[in-house]
C-alpha cells in the first residue's frame, strides 16, 4: 500500500455512503448532547492509551498512512484513531494516564504532554497517598519536553484537573513529525459542580448551555505521510521530506468533509469515530468547543449567528469583579469566525431563535379575526418571544407571527433544489420535491454551513467540496434530538 489512494469510483461511493448516513442520522439518530469520548467523572480517572499505526480514510476515496492514540493498553487490540480518545474528566481529579508505545521501532520514542497541566511522570507505584509522584521515580526516559515511552515500552503520567475547560494533548516528541501523524486529542474538564441537569462549561452562570459539540481543526501533507510509511520497516530514525508543508487534506475530528455529516462510530469510518453534523433546537444554547490540533491557523465560520466567545485555553473572559457585588460578566467578543490558532482551544456559546427574520418561520396564516388564530403566538414574560412550550411555537418572534415570507417561491420546474431543502421554507413543513431531489433534511430543519473561512480549506486534495465543513441543522421543537 502507499500513504495515498485514490480511485474515483471509490470517491462517488465514499459521498453516497456519508450522504446515507446522514439521512438516517436524521431521521432515526439521536445526537449527542454531550461530547462523544472516554467520559471518567467520579475516582481517581484512569486512562491508558496506545500509540499505534493505521490507515484513515478520506472522503474522495483515498487512504492515508497515519499514527494515533487508542483507547486501551498495548494488548487491548483496539484500533489507532484520529483524533486520540477525547478524555473527559472533573474538577479536581488526580488524572493519570498511562502510555504503551506501540509503533514501528523506527518512529522512536513516544510521549504525551498535557498543555495547561502541572504534569509528572512515575511508575504507579511510586504514586503518594495524594496521587502525586514520590521525588526521584520517574518512567520512561528524558526527552526534550517530558519523559517518552521506548518502542514497546511505556510510560505513565499524573497531573490535578486543576481548571474547568477545554485542553488539548498531543505528542510532546519530534511533534513536527508525530503531531502532523496524528497524534493528538482533546481533554475536557468539567467543572466540579457540573451535571445532567447542571450543564455548565466553567464556574461561572453565564457558562450555562443546552448541547455541546467539539471541532478538532487539523490538516495532512500527504508527502510527508508517505515518507513516514516508507520508512516504517527500517532501522529509524524517520526522516521528514525536505521543503515547505503543503497540505492537502483539512480535517474537523479527524474527518474530511462530507465523513464529518456522518454519526459517531460510523462502520465506514473505524479509525476517525467522531462526527461534527451540529443539531439543535431554536432558543437553546450550543456550547462549541474549537481546539487547533494542528500547525496552521483556521478561520471556523458559523453561519446563523455569532458566537460569543466565552473562553480561550481553557481561561473565561471576565470583567473585573464588579466592586459592589464581586460579580463578574462575560468579557468575549461576538465572533462570526473563531480564530483557531495552533495549540489553542476556544469555546463560544453560540443561540439561534427566530428573531429579526422578519417572516414567521413556522409559516402560520392569522385568520382575518386574529380571535380564531389556532395558534397563537403567546409572549407570557415579555420577552418577545413564545418561549413556554406550550403550542409548538417555540422560540417564535411574536412581531412576525402570521408575517409572510417576503418572497414569492418560483414553480419547481424553475428551482435548483439542495440536498438540504425540504420542500418548504418554514421550520418543520415538508413540501414538494421532484423524484430523486432533496432528502438530507427530513425533519425540515434549517441547515447552515460551517466550515472553515479559507477557500483552500474546503476541499479534498484540490476536490471541492470537502475538507473543514460540517453543517448545523436547527430541528423544529417537535423533534426529538437527544434526551
């Protein structure tokens, strides 16, 4: 095999098979309202993690040589994946992970560092009382930023979740060469009061939010993973090709679009599990956790609304204590595109409701004696909006209830349908279709683009479209996400 593949006819049927799976991600799925991953909330959470060698899949139809983490010791059999296992932790736990290096000897040695973390390495055995490592026990061997793992060796590490957020870990060896091979993840810390029915992203109120969705940003040069492959038989050490990187792959969870619109564990997709399709309903609030994974900036575009940044590097942005109250207020800016830098991670909250569209957006016709209006758009604490759940409308801008949309629609033989069209353009109602048209959206949801804001970044090795793009889907209240 070589570190790249690529057949056409293979290519259609990687879109055909992301595109079925999408549709019944849709119609018969339930999302995730919390983050997919190794969720390790209550104890001491333990984690060991294998550094091993795969292919992953692109969705032209290619095949990439790769290296990543997998869920589980060296004998556990697991696949490697990309990105590593999202680690999910508390506030306050003493973390310790374990790393087996399963690699071709000639990638050399292996490792983990842990940004944002006070971290130390030692045998479990040398571990105090507290979790901490006694002085003078260390695993592994010195490298250049922590102690590294040998070619089948292993070694461990322990650090204090000290602060809620969102963090990324990757390997801290020869990292222009293994980062680039894939290997890096994502550790979530959630604060020490979080719960089911307490969703909050820090210590803090306004951190509050409804569903919650990860983007790893990272990208492939394939030259460099095919030298990598080439030499993975012989004596090591692995050396780079010369000359500038040049990516040809972008990638959000470790997927090139359309693979990112297809669910977590998909079976086409064994060594990349995480999805990104982003799904909610209108007035809830959408926690967007953005990490950048890899070596270049990406612009990630939301469409439907800002984002109000809430937090970078795993630190809120807060005024200053307020001097009468010590209260504090969120300090982020509103982002329509969040700046992903190398090594950061930023979280946003992100809303859509039906407010200033200037039409109604469930399509309802007042009757002439507003009285016999069968359903009503009700405003009961004054906010402007049908906001208690109660007739089907929620979140509806009550100023633009029976307002109609200020187009008239051409006669189908005249339109261009996208996948995403359900025939309608109200919230919730299906309409007509031409045979073979449409089908993405059977909920009759509102489908927005996300992506990255560099045109580049949205292809597959020159292929559009493709690359960093995923797309969000506001569903009707009457669809059942995830609960």
């Amino acid at each position: 095999m070589t570190g790249f593949k690529f057949n056409t006819r293979a290519g259609w049927n990687r879109l055909l098979l992301a595109v079925t799976s999408l549709a019944t991600l849709l119609g018969t799925f339930s999302a995730q309202a919390d983050i997919a991953g190794i969720s390790r909330l209550g104890g001491t959470p333990n984690f060991a993690l294998t550094a091993r060698e795969g292919y992953i899949s692109v969705a032209d139809g290619g095949s990439v040589y790769s290296w990543g983490y997998s869920d589980g010791g060296i004998n556990s059999g697991n696949n490697m994946q990309l990105p590593g296992p999202t680690l999910i932790v508390r506030e306050g736990a003493q973390v310790q992970v374990r790393l087996f290096n399963d690699l071709p000897t000639a990638a050399g040695n292996v490792s983990i560092v842990f940004p944002g973390q006070d971290v130390r390495s030692c045998r479990r055995a040398d571990l105090d009382v507290n979790g901490s490592c006694l002085d003078g026990t260390l695993s592994g061997v010195t490298g250049n930023l922590t102690q590294e793992a040998q070619a089948g060796g292993d070694v461990f590490y322990t650090f204090t979740a000290a602060q809620p957020g969102t963090y990324q870990y990757h390997s801290g060896t020869q990292s222009d060469l293994q980062v680039e091979m894939g290997l890096y993840g994502t550790l979530i810390v959630r604060p020490a009061s979080w719960s089911a029915v307490n969703t909050i992203a820090y210590n803090h109120p306004d951190s509050a939010y409804d569903r919650e969705y990860l983007y790893l940003l990272s990208e492939i040069d394939i030259d460099i993973h095919q030298a990598a492959e080439a030499q993975a038989n012989g004596p090591g050490p692995i050396v780079m090709p010369s000359g500038a990187y040049q990516s040809e792959y972008w990638l959000m969870n470790g997927r090139a679009g359309p693979d990112t619109m297809a669910g977590d564990g998909t079976d086409f997709l064994p060594y990349q599990p995480y999805g990104s399709l982003t799904r909610m309903h209108p007035g809830e609030k959408l926690l967007v956790r953005v990490v950048g994974a890899g070596r270049e900036m990406h612009p990630f575009h939301t469409h439907g609304n800002h984002v109000r940044l809430l937090a970078r590097d795993g630190r809120m942005l807060l005024t200053a204590p307020d001097p009468s109250n010590n209260a504090t207020r969120l300090a982020g800016p509103l982002l329509f595109t969040i700046p992903s830098v190398p090594g950061g991670t930023a979280d946003g909250i992100f809303e859509w409701t039906g407010k200033d569209l200037g039409w109604d957006m469930y399509g309802h016709v007042v009757p002439a004696d507003p009285t016999l209006d069968p359903v009503p758009c009700v405003d009961n604490d004054g906010d402007g909006y049908d906001d208690d759940g109660l007739n089907g409308n929620d979140w509806e801008w009550c100023a633009d209830h029976g307002v109609p949309i200020p187009v008239t629609l051409p006669s189908l033989s005249s339109m261009a349908f996208g996948g995403f069209y359900s025939g309608s353009p109200f919230l919730g109602a299906l309409g007509s279709l031409p045979p073979g048209e449409g089908g993405l959206n059977p909920n009759a949801g509102f489908a927005y683009m996300w992506h990255s804001h560099t045109e580049r970044e949205l292809v597959n090795n020159d292929v559009f479209p493709g690359g960093m793009m995923t797309m969000l889907i506001v569903e009707a209240p009457n669809v059942t996400i995830n609960d």
